[in-house]
C-alpha cells in the first residue's frame, strides 16, 4: 500500500512499510578457557544481502567471518522519516 506526499514541489510515492533484508555476520575465535572451545560475537551487519546458511566470508589465522544468517528490519514511515 502506498500514499502520496508531496516535498518541495515534488511528488513522490511512499511505502508505508519496507522491509529490508539484513545479513548477521558472526565472529568465531579460539577460546580462552577449556570449557569453551569457541567464541562467537556479532561483528557486522550487511544491508541488502540474500538469504545465507553459515557461509564462511573471511578467515584471518584462527579468526572466521561467517555470513550466520539474513533477517528483515521492518521499517514504518512514521519511524523513518529523515531516512528518506
């Protein structure tokens, strides 16, 4: 659904709700104690990026950026004003 609005004698349509596919990239290091083989942590978010599985992105030594998942950052209009 769409309404219009107009802006500095421009007329534009605007959803009122877009949906916007994130990709969660995960960190996954060595641990540091023996009841922990691994640490994980959120390192970065791609905007835009397709569905993914746990595709590994970048290995540096022990250290691997892995593409953990895509998800859909829901945004209203009414939220996201300066955004457009």
């Amino acid at each position: 659904m769409h309404h219009r609005v107009t802006y500095r004698h421009e007329t534009q349509t605007l959803a009122k709700q877009m949906m916007v596919p994130l990709g969660i990239v995960m960190r996954r290091t060595p641990g540091v104690t023996r009841w922990a083989a691994w640490a994980w942590r959120a390192v970065s978010v791609l905007p835009g990026a397709p569905q993914a599985d746990w595709r590994e992105l970048r290995r540096d030594g022990d250290a691997v950026d892995f593409h953990a998942a895509t998800v859909l950052l829901d945004l209203h209009h009414t939220q996201t004003e300066a955004y457009l």
